[in-house]
C-alpha cells in the first residue's frame, strides 16, 4: 500500500463522473499530477481537460499503451469508482501492475479527516442540502453531488475555512469511510437494494454511519432510524414545524425559522420550491451550529440558485412551463409532482420520466407506477442500464404508460401540448441520460 507521503500522481478510473470530479480538481489544486479515464467525453471531462488534466476514452490496449508507461505502482494512487466494471482492461493492467487502488469514498475519507467535514446523508434532499450549507457559509471548501447554480461547479475551495461540506453517498456503504464533524441525515426510505438487499440492512447502514459523527447530528424528525452516537455528540431534529409563517406569493416562498438555536424572520427562499423548506431548515440548523449569524443566513438563503437538475424551471410561459429533476425514486418524483402542483395548480401536468436501473425498475416498480400515474399524462423513456446488464421482463412498460424513445420525445411532447386545451408543465424526472433532452425541449417551447 503506497503511503501518502510519495504520492505525486493519482489516476482517477470513472473521472468523469460529478464526484470523481471534484476530487480529481481538488488533488489537482494541492500540486498532484492528475490524470484518468472515463467511458465517453462530456461537458465535465472538456472542462478537466481544459484545466490541464489528462484523460483517456477508450480501454483497448493501444490507448492503455499511450499512458501506462508515465505512471508507476511506486508514486501512483488510483482512485476508481464502481460504475467502472471489474472487466475493463484498464482497471484490469491497474491491478495486474500492482498499483494502490481505492475507492472514491475511502480517498474521500482522507479529506474528512483533514477539515472538519459538515455531511449530508439520506435517501432525498442530499445534494440540494448539501449546496445550501456550502452557499450559506462561503466561503468554504466543499464537495458537492450536483453542479451549483450560483458557482457552476461541483467544488469549492478555501485555503482559509476550516469546514469542509460533503454529501455522504451510501451506495455501496460508501459514507462508512468519512469522518463527520456535523452530519444531517435527510431521509432512509430504502434504495439501493441491489447492494443492501433489505430495507432493514439499508437502515442498519445509516445507524453505523451515525456512530463516525464526532460533533452533532441533525436528524430528520420522524424518520426511521435509532442513532448510535458516541458520548459527547449532541442530536438536533428538524421538521417543517421549525417553519413558522409560511407564505408563498408572486413566486416566492417566505418563512420564519424557529428552533433552541434560533429565531429568523422572513426568510427567502432562492429557489421557491416546497420541499426546499425542509432542506432550508436543515442547512439553517447547521450553520447555526458552525456560528454563522442570522443576517449572514437570510442574505445567502435569499440568494441561494439552487442546484442543476434540482427542480430547474427552464421555460415559463403562459401556455408552457418546463421543469427537470433529478427525481429517480419514487418518494423523489412525489416530492416532485407535489412541488409542481402547488407551484402550477391551474396547469394539466405531462410527465417524463427515464428508469434509472434494472434492479431498481424491479423493486419498486408498484410505487413508481403509484406515483407516477398521479400525473395527468406519463411518458416513459425505455431504462437507462448505467452499470447493469439487463434483467428479463424488467422493462419500462411494467409502470404503464406510452414508452418513446428519445429521439421522438420533443415530437411527442409537441402533439400533445398543441391538443392540451388548458395551460400544460411538462416535467422530466429521472437519474439517467435524460438531462441530454432537457436543452431541446427548452428550445421546443421557448416564447
């Protein structure tokens, strides 16, 4: 195992993925030579490739020839991700060379141990909560699960602050290798169960991770989840009973913040979605807790851009209004629709949405055809596989509705927004590829 002190590369097996990314960006800033690999080009690995970082695109040994000779087992950490499959011939000469290979959640680890780290873990709301805490404390340093709105980036930097935010991701137990100073913990409705098996082991994660935190948990109140947490550590709830004085007016939403830590009047939020109370709520109560004032909260809460693919409304028209979400769960897409209905409560709701996995297609396939059948029109989108192989009779035409295929979306949502004889949001939802429609069908319906 290659010791940190005669680290002077790290190749990064998945770099172009949001988190690997950041990392990637992070180590390049303290002076490592930073180079990697990813599947396919996109608008994250030009950006890399633009501040000076080498990546390859294809696995076959001619490309692995063009780089394997300019790096050594001896000073070159690897870090990979698991959409990174066990049979690529890069990640397959890695090990066969004996090069030190980590998980990103384990060199991620390595950074919660060098600030104090404010995480954010659960099910929902992670990478929106997480972006707040990191606006309303700038500046700090931060790795974040989505690009912000305000930064156009998913990290930040600060040489000054102490404080480091980063959303704790539990695929594959991945947040068991971070050390949390400050930790909230959003939701532990059961996902992944392709890796956990159970809702009951999912949860069992979630109560192990508890058990890191060294200084505060801020929990959902009502959740699931009966935390261990070491002497000393303190245990703050939130709900939306610490929002007094809701209003939602000329698309704003205001409130009043009310807890032990604090009371603030008239809040803003940035983005004026109804979940985003919850999330607000839960970032307040961090910064609070890092000694952020009240009027430092209320200016960057007011501020606040939100996060890409949370919930962005891309046309706004009198006949059309266009938003997108990450949305992929089925909890995620109702907390979604129930945004959207409160927003636009006049409008007929059309809703796209891509199945992100087989497994996850499968195992919650009666709550998302529940849920997603809440909507006056569903289009489906055939299941985006990302690292899976497909499973037979595991298809997007199980949750009911009309399957299209991408390329005749934009055609289809016309038909039928021309035939709507009331005003229409189209909203698409899913984790997938789907966010490569969304500048068409802004374009479609764009005044």
């Amino acid at each position: 195992m290659i010791s940190q002190s005669d680290i002077r590369n790290i190749f990064f097996l998945g770099i172009g993925g949001i988190g690997m990314s950041a990392l990637a960006r992070y180590f390049h800033h303290r002076g490592y030579t930073i180079s990697g690999y990813d599947r396919t080009p996109s608008a994250l690995t030009k950006e890399l490739e633009d501040e000076g970082i080498a990546i390859i695109y294809g696995d076959d040994q001619l490309e692995i020839g063009d780089w394997r000779l300019k790096i050594s087992p001896a000073d070159t950490l690897v870090v990979r991700t698991p959409a990174v499959p066990e049979q690529n011939s890069i990640y397959t000469y890695l090990r066969e060379q004996g090069f030190d290979i980590r998980k990103r959640a384990e060199v991620l680890g390595m950074v919660t141990r060098q600030m104090k780290a404010l995480c954010v873990a659960g099910t929902h709301g992670k990478t929106t909560t997480s972006t707040m805490i990191a606006h309303l404390l700038q500046p700090v340093n931060a790795f974040l699960g989505g690009i912000s709105m305000n930064y156009h980036t998913n990290l930040l930097l600060d040489k000054e602050s102490e404080y480091v935010v980063v959303e704790a991701d539990e695929y594959d137990r991945s947040f068991h290798h971070l050390t949390p100073y400050i930790s909230v913990v959003t939701a532990v409705d059961a996902d992944h169960l392709d890796i956990y098996g159970t809702p009951e082991a999912y949860r069992e994660a979630f109560a192990h991770y508890t058990s890191l935190i060294t200084g505060a948990l801020v929990m959902k109140k009502g959740i699931e989840l009966e935390p261990r947490l070491q002497p000393g550590v303190k245990c703050y709830t939130y709900g939306m009973e610490n929002a007094e004085h809701i209003r939602i007016a000329n698309g704003q939403i205001l409130f009043d913040y009310v807890s032990p830590l604090a009371t603030i009047r008239d809040i803003s939020l940035g983005v004026p979605v109804w979940v985003n109370i919850e999330n607000a709520i839960a970032a307040i109560t961090v910064a609070l807790l890092t000694g952020a004032s009240a009027e430092q909260i209320k200016t960057q809460m007011a501020s606040f851009k939100g996060v890409w693919r949370r919930f962005n409304i891309h046309v706004h028209t009198p006949k059309v209004a266009y938003i997108d979400d990450y949305a992929h769960h089925p909890q995620e897409i109702a907390t979604a629709i129930d945004s959207v209905r409160k927003l636009f409560p006049e409008h007929k709701l059309i809703g796209v949405f891509q199945p992100h996995l087989f497994t996850r297609t499968r195992d919650f396939a009666e709550d998302f055809s529940r849920v997603l059948h809440t909507m006056d029109e569903l289009i489906l989108l055939p299941i985006y596989p990302a690292r899976e192989e497909p499973i037979p009779g595991v298809t997007s035409e199980m949750l009911g509705g009309q399957v299209v295929e991408k390329k005749d979306l934009v055609a289809e949502l016309k038909k039928r927004v021309a035939e709507s004889q009331e005003p229409v949001v189209i909203l698409t939802v899913g984790a997938g590829d789907i966010d490569r429609l969304v500048p068409d069908v802004a374009k479609a319906f764009e005044i």
